[in-house]
C-alpha cells in the first residue's frame, strides 16, 4: 500500500497514522507571523483566526489552542447555529469545545485584547 505523505524510510508507527481516515480539522492562521509590511515600512500584525472543520457523522471535542498561558478564543462563527445570535464568553485555550456533526467553527484571538503578544505566533 503506497502511503502519500510519508517517506518511504518512516517507521511504521509514522505510516499508520497517515492510513487512518481524518474526519476533522484544525487550522490556526496566526495574524502576528505575517511577515509583510505596510506602505509606511511597519510590520502588519492582525488577528489570529482558529477554523475547526469536522467532517464526521458524530459530534467530536476538539481542544482549543493554548500555546501560551491566558489566550482567549471568541467563537465567531458555527454552523450549527448559524441563526444563533447570542454571544457566547470567551473560551480558555486548553478548552474542549464540542463540535457538532458535520460542522464549521470559526474562532478569533483578538490582537488588542491583551492576550496577544507581538511577535509570537
């Protein structure tokens, strides 16, 4: 069985990782490591964005970033209750945050609430 991905050298605890189906995905697209600057020469530093996307036909915990201490996620967005209007509190990094079925949440670290530091991603 070819394995794509993996080199052809790597152990087989390596390969059967890459054989398993992967029915759910997280993304974090960190707003601080962009390495362009603006017209006026300044670094852009934006907000850090975390997309959960879980394609399987159950409902799956998926733990929240926590890649340095006091991070806060402010859910954005999730498809499960896209006619959902309230405002949910912020989530720790390190939370478990149950998504549902078949489903998309959008996450946000905002740059100017004080958890985000510049320079790290």
């Amino acid at each position: 069985m070819r394995t794509y991905g993996v080199p052809p050298y790597a152990d087989t605890r390596w390969k059967r990782l890459f054989e398993l189906p992967i029915p759910c995905l997280g993304l974090r697209l960190a707003g601080d490591a962009i390495e362009e600057v603006d017209a006026r020469g300044n670094r852009i530093i934006d907000d850090t964005l975390f997309i959960v996307l879980n394609a399987h036909y159950e409902s799956t915990a998926f733990v929240l970033p926590a890649h340095r201490p006091k991070v806060r996620w402010e859910l954005v967005l999730d498809t499960r209750g896209m006619l959902d209007k309230r405002r949910h509190r912020p989530l720790r990094g390190g939370e478990v945050y149950e998504m549902a079925a078949r489903s998309l949440a959008l996450f946000c670290r905002r740059r100017n609430h004080g958890n985000h530091v510049p320079g790290e991603a």
